[in-house]
C-alpha cells in the first residue's frame, strides 16, 4: 500500500466520526458535539490536503490525469468549499450529507488508485488541460453541496415547516448559481479548447463529453425554471438531484463507456 493510499485509508475513519457527531448533535444539541464534528472534520480535510500535496510530489506533476485524482482533487475541493462558503449555513441534517458525499470521493479515489509513476498520454501535458479539469471539478463540487440540501428538503418535506425548507431550496439554489458558471468555463469552454488541441476537434459526441453536455443542460434548465417561471421546493430539489446523479455517472464515464477519456 503507498502512503498516499495509507493516509486516505486514515481519512475515510475521521471523516465517518464527523458524520456520526453530526448526527449525534442533531438528537442531542449542544456546543460540544458541533465543536467534536467540526474538529474531526477539520482534521479530515488536513489530512485529505496532505494526500493531495503527496501525490503532486510523488507524480511531479499536478493531480489531474486520472479518475484517481480527478476524486482525489473533487473530495478535498468539496471539504474547502464547505469550510469556507456554506459551514454556517447549512443545518447539520446538510452537513452530514455533505460529509457522506466526501466519504464517497474519497472511496471512489481508492476504488480508482494508480501508480503515480506511471507514464501519461501527451495529451494530458497540457495547461489546458489543468484550467479544464481543475474548473470541471469545482464546479461539481457546489453541485454535491446542491445535493446535498435538495436530498434533505425531499426527505423533510413533510415534516419540517416553510421556513426551514425555504432554508434548503435557498442554499440549493445559492450552490448551483455559483457552481454552474464554474462548470461552463472549465468542462465546457476550456474542456473544447483542450479537445481542439489535443485530438484536433472541439467536439466529438465522445461518450464522456456528451455526458457533460447532459450535465450541463440539466443545470441549464434548472436555473431557467428557478428564475423564469419560479420553481422552487421538491420539483426543484428533484431536478438537482438528478443532475448530480448524473454528475457522478459522468466522471467515472469513461471507465464505463471507453472513447478518448478512457485514459483515466
């Protein structure tokens, strides 16, 4: 087992307790159960960070070749994010979700493990290559805390009050609007300009790519809705969900349906 694996395997434990305090501070509130999840969520997230940095050096080059590091990258972009922008916000039923989210990237990340020595295709020495993978990937993370969210507002749809599913719908709808434009420069935009310079086209149907484009436009069409003709609540949640399903469909895409992602 390499070290990079070693401390992934150390990361998914404390990451578990964090969901476990979290649920524990859900039956029972108190400061010191919110004060225990974060800290071991917090030591989590260095931990992951640590991982990360091992494989840039390990590899000598930025962790974004492979399914590997593509989960690698996404589970610790994820952990940041909910630090920085929602960990106030988001109720703890939100939290955890988030948390098992990660615990899924992570396992993903370990299912997917290569060798860090191991050679890469031309094509993947590219800094295009590095804007579109690294935007990709941040902007799917908002759609997890999207997820989420919308996951919690369908289970408690009928049991908790307005307010708080307002709350949700709220924070669903906050996510997607930062993550979408994130996700159209770096898959979309920078993913074709990449294409064009490494197979010579900016499109071509390859499965992986039509799957983004799938992606894209579910998000598309959830943001016209919302703003357009003002759909909010279970519909809305359901429409994010899907696309996130969707989101997790494509990045193992190219293990599933082979064509020039296949590389990962």
């Amino acid at each position: 087992m390499s070290s990079v694996e070693t401390i992934l395997y150390a990361v998914l434990p404390v990451y578990f307790l964090a969901v476990v305090f979290l649920g524990f501070g859900t039956v029972v509130p108190g400061k010191k159960a919110g004060k225990a999840w974060f800290y071991l969520l917090l030591t989590g997230f260095l931990l992951h960070t640590a991982a990360l940095v091992l494989r840039t050096i390990l590899s000598g080059d930025v962790p974004f070749t492979d399914l590997f590091e593509y989960c690698l990258f996404m589970g610790w972009a994820v952990a940041l994010v909910y630090l920085v922008f929602f960990r106030r916000d988001l109720p703890r039923p939100v939290s955890a979700m988030v948390v098992l989210v990660l615990i899924l990237l992570v396992g993903l990340a370990l299912f997917y493990y290569s060798d860090p020595m191991s050679a890469k295709m031309p094509a993947l020495k590219s800094n295009w290559l590095y804007v579109h993978v690294s935007l990709a990937a941040l902007g799917e993370t908002f759609f997890a805390i999207a997820f989420a969210a919308s996951l919690i507002l369908l289970i408690k749809r009928n049991t908790a009050g307005s307010e708080y599913l307002g709350r949700l719908d709220s924070i669903a709808y906050r996510a997607v609007s930062m993550g979408f434009p994130i996700f159209t420069a770096g898959a979309m935009v920078a993913g074709a300009i990449w294409a064009k310079r490494a197979w010579g086209a900016y499109w071509s149907w390859d499965p992986k790519e039509t799957m983004s484009l799938v992606v894209w436009l579910i998000y598309a069409i959830y943001l016209h809705m919302r703003l357009v003709r003002g759909m909010k609540g279970a519909p809305a949640a359901i429409v994010v969900i899907v696309g996130f399903i969707m989101t997790l469909l494509t990045i193992s895409g190219s293990m599933l349906l082979g064509g020039l992602h296949s590389y990962g």
